[in-house]
C-alpha cells in the first residue's frame, strides 16, 4: 500500500533537492563560461557577393590552335595535335620535338603561362593523298587502308597490328616525357580512327576499328605514360569507366549527337564500329571528378551556333558540364571574331564552361592561447564543372611599404568543390607586421608558373589575381573591411 512521505521528511527532501540543482547550475555555468572563452571569439566578419562576370581563367575556356598567336593570344588554353609523322619523320630512334615546338608557339604559351589541349593523331583526312603515319612505320606494316571518301584523302592504319602497337607505346612515352612539365593539361586520347576520334568509315572497305581488348591496349599506353595530367576519351567505353578518365564531344552544339552522346553516357550501349553490345559504360556522373571537353561541331555554322543557335548551345555546355571548347570555337576564325555576333558569343560561352569560383564569406576568430587568428572562408563555385587541379592556395599580406609576404597555405582540396555547392576552410595566421597597417591578400597559385593564376568571381577588388579579403591596423589590433572595395573591379 502506497504511503506519502510526512510533512517534515518531504521538506526536507525539497531543501536538499534544491540545494542539489543550485550547485548543479552553477557548476554547469562555469564550464560554459570557460567552454564559451575557450572557443575563438569572432572578431571580424564580410559577405562577398559572386559576379557573373566572364572570366578567363587556367584550365577552362577555349583551347584555341596552338599555331595562331593572333587567336590563341587572349585565352588560358591552346590546343595542339600531333601527327605520328610529325612526331618521328626519320626514324624509330628520333623525335621532331624542336620543329613541333616552333609549330605549335610553346615556348610563347609557357611564357604567357598557358597550358595546352594535347591530342596525338594517326590520321587526319585531308583533300590530299597522304599518309600522317612515318614512313618507315608504313614500310613495317603496309596493312592498312588508303581511302577516298566523303570524309577526304589519306591512310587508315590496321591498329591490330602488333608492330604498330609497339612503336605507338614507344611514341605515347616520349610525349610524356617532353611535356611533363606542368604545361599539358588535358590528353585526349586520338590515335585510333579519324583525326582521333575511334571510328573510321569502315562502310567504304577502310580496315575495322579493333575490339576491346587491342583499344586497352592503346589506352594503357597513356595511363601508363602521363600520370599527372587529365586523360579523356571521346566515348564511354569501359576502359574510360574503369580508369575514371573524362569525356571530350566533336559534336558540341548540335542537339541530336550531342543527345546520342549523352545517351551512351548515361545508359552505355553497344559500340556500333566493332558490333560490341557492352563496349560503353553508363558514366553518369563522370564530371565530377574528371572532365568534360570537345569542339563545337561542324555540322552546323559557327555563324548560327553564335546567334540563332546560341541559346541552345550555351544549354548543351551547361547540360554536359563542359570544362573546354576547341579548336573549333568562336574564336578560331580571326577573321570572323571582329563581329560583335562572334564576340557576345564568346563572351556567353566563356561565362558557361568550367568553373567559377569565389569566396562568398570571410570571418576572423581570435584564439585565446597565443594571440593567432583563424582565417575561415566559405569557398562557392557557382560554374558548370569543377577545378579537376588541387591547385596550391595561399594567403599574403602587402604590409605599407607595398611588400607582398607569403603568409600561410590555405588547406582546401578545390577539386572537391562542386558546382552549386560551398565548402570552407580554415587557416591559422599569425600576425608579426613590421608596418601598422598590412592588406591580406588570397591568391590560388599555378605551379607551372609559381604565381597566382585564377581570378576569383567575387565582388571585391582583385589585382594581379589576388583578391583583398581585408586590412589589419596593428596598431590598434582590429580588422577592417578594404577601403577600396569597388564593384566588379578586376586588376591586371
């Protein structure tokens, strides 16, 4: 049977409760105050809002040919094809690096800090009867195909062939070797079928493209060769699935390749050259890790791609998350790029490809053990694709004097941001100025160069690629908003 507590017993019960919770409440107080003064106090705080402005930035854009210094000379990427007859007229022994060196203006673009669009070729139809196979190689194979068709002139080689293979590899290898400087940063894989793209008009009695197991051959030639670059192919085939290598269309800009292309992408299929049913793999989202490039087609006139057609193409670019467009772009004809039709396009296609990131919001923290401060940025990319470099990214400080210090590195994987998406980094500082007033400065540097290269979208001053984040008085120990904060400023 239930009995109540009596009335002396239940008051006193009340009293030590009470007691209990009072000491309770203020023990929980002082941790929250130790736990709140521990953890850094905000000090500085800005919202930066993103331009839409154009950008030309490293790694995206047009990738003009390599050979027009007048076309390429305003844009990040160039883009450079080799023949195999380019690359060893004489012989197996020897490489014709010096003249494709002149050809294609290298030394130019490494100078002006560009990088290249590279695609090694076997055969190039042309109106003329060649061959883009040296000599000597034809001698030690002779086994595959002159052709005159719709397409053009010239020489399709047998690429089952096992000599053939040999002296690709050895070739593959030594464009490896000369370009391992940092300047090549995309390989489309050619070699095999028309200017490269693994077809060949096998209706008019040109030898077959190989099966799958010789094409791996030729595509371990490159994974095996260039380890540090970005290797993409012109279909999802499975070799493109199991190694992650992006995607690059010919076809850009007209709607019914380009909803072919993207409908092997997203559901694989059979590979109609060779009759394999499951030779492509449904590479969905292969964008966010690798790239997504190509030319605009030919099928249509660049003049209706660049007008009527420029809403539509603009959609496919962003649809495909489209990293790079050339050579075949608005810009390819000099000529034509005078017009202001040319330009807007060029100036609407530039604002859709790659990436477009910024810094949407800045905050300062005080730390209470040493006097340092935390830095933490919110990182956007409101672009079509991302950065598929991990570029280095660094903050400086230009003290009064105009000296610009290397202050501290910035430990963020920009490849892992995402269009639409935000991250944010976190990077302690210390503040040792010799001058009152100092300027902290972000730069994302080009370790080809060793400067900073990428122009940040966001609306605040930027000058020599370096966005101003904020100044510091030392003097009085604040953070201040930069004075000269103009709108959509961009320095040189």
């Amino acid at each position: 049977m239930f009995r109540p507590f009596s009335t002396t017993v239940n008051t006193t019960v009340k009293k030590t409760i009470c007691l209990f919770i009072a000491v309770l409440l203020l023990t929980l107080s002082g941790c929250g105050e130790r736990a709140q003064s521990d953890y850094p106090e905000v000090i500085y705080s800005n919202n930066y809002a993103m331009t839409d402005e154009s950008v030309i930035n490293p790694f995206m854009g047009f990738a003009v040919d390599a050979t027009s210094k007048t076309a390429a000379s305003e844009y990040s990427l160039v883009y450079i094809d080799i023949t195999f007859r380019e690359l060893q007229p004489e012989s197996p022994d020897t490489f014709n690096f010096e003249e494709i060196t002149e050809n294609n203006n290298i030394d130019l673009w490494k100078s002006q800090g560009k990088h290249a669009v590279l695609r090694f070729v076997c055969d190039v139809p042309s109106d003329q009867v060649h061959k883009d196979i040296p000599d000597w190689l034809y001698d030690l194979t002779a086994d595959g195909t002159f052709y005159d068709t719709s397409y053009g002139k010239g020489y399709s080689p047998d690429y089952n062939n096992e000599i053939f293979i040999k002296y690709h590899k050895q070739a593959v290898a030594a464009l490896a070797d000369y370009f391992a400087d940092g300047f090549v940063a995309f390989v489309e894989l050619g070699s095999l079928g028309h200017w490269g793209e693994w077809h060949v008009k096998r209706e008019d009695g040109i030898v077959p493209m190989p099966n799958a197991e010789v094409r791996d051959e030729y595509v371990r030639h490159y994974i095996e060769a260039f380890n540090t670059v970005k290797l993409m192919m012109r279909r999802p085939f499975e070799s493109a699935s199991y190694y992650k290598l992006g995607l690059f269309n010919d076809m850009a800009g007209d709607p019914e390749a380009t909803e072919e292309w993207v409908y092997w992408i997203n559901n694989g299929g059979e590979y109609t050259q060779t009759g394999e049913k499951n030779a492509l793999s449904a590479m969905p989202v292969f964008w966010k890790t690798s790239p997504c490039g190509g030319e605009l087609t030919s099928s249509l006139s660049m003049e209706y791609l660049c007008s009527d057609g420029l809403e539509n193409t603009l959609e496919l670019i962003k649809d495909t998350h489209t990293t790079f467009l050339g050579p075949k772009c608005p810009v390819s004809s000099s000529d034509k790029y005078d017009s202001e039709i040319y330009k807007n396009a060029a100036t609407e296609m530039i604002r859709a490809l790659g990436y477009r990131i910024g810094i949407s919001r800045v905050e300062v923290k005080k730390t209470s053990e040493d006097g340092s401060y935390i830095i933490c940025m919110e990182w956007e990319n409101n672009g079509t694709a991302p950065l598929y470099y991990d570029l280095p990214v660094k903050l400086f400080l230009t003290e009064s004097n105009g000296n610009i210090k290397s202050l501290a590195d910035v430990d963020i994987k920009l490849s892992e941001l995402l269009p639409g998406e935000r991250i944010t980094s976190e990077t302690k500082i210390v503040l040792d100025a010799d001058s009152s007033e100092i300027d902290i400065l972000l730069g994302i540097i080009d370790p080809m160069t060793g400067n900073p290269s990428v122009k940040l979208v966001s609306d605040q001053v930027c000058v020599n690629n370096l966005m101003k984040l904020f100044q510091y008085d030392a003097d009085s120990n604040n953070f201040f908003k930069m004075v000269n904060n103009l709108k959509n400023h961009k320095g040189a």
